[in-house]
C-alpha cells in the first residue's frame, strides 16, 4: 500500500472511532475533511521547520530568583520554630 492509501485508511479510523452516531452512517465524508485537514499546506513551499521566516527561535532563559533574596517563611513555619 502506498503512503496516500495508508493515510485515508488512517483517516477513515479515526472518522469511525471518534465520530458521532451520525458521522458513523457515513464515515468517509467526515474522513475526507480529515484527509484535507492533515495534507493542507503540505507543499514543496512550505518550509521545513514550519516557521514562515525560515529563522530559528532562540529558547527563553529562566527565571532565577534575584541576588542575594532570601525564601521567606510562612506565619506558620515561623509559630511552630518558636514553640516547638
């Protein structure tokens, strides 16, 4: 089987596994609008990372707790050290 048959096959599942009673009478109308969903845009034009600038998104640092600040302690922690 070619990769195009393996996919409306692949569609045509989920169409019967996930679909509504209604969907199930005639499964491949909603397999084709998944069969489109999935192949849109899958031209030679489209890029290969799927940014539209071609450019590479530098990943954001995280946050780190300012210099020299302290984990203050709950009202709670505070009671019980005192008592206990």
């Amino acid at each position: 089987m070619d990769d195009k048959t393996e996919l409306r096959l692949e569609c045509l599942r989920l169409a019967l596994e996930y679909g509504t009673q209604r969907d199930v009478l005639n499964p491949h109308l909603l397999a084709d609008t998944y069969y489109e969903w999935v192949t849109q845009g899958s031209g030679q034009a489209r890029p290969a990372d799927n940014r539209k600038d071609g450019g590479r998104k530098q990943a954001r640092k995280a946050r780190s707790v300012r210099e020299g600040s302290t984990p203050q302690l709950t009202v709670n922690a505070t009671v019980e050290k005192e008592v206990g």
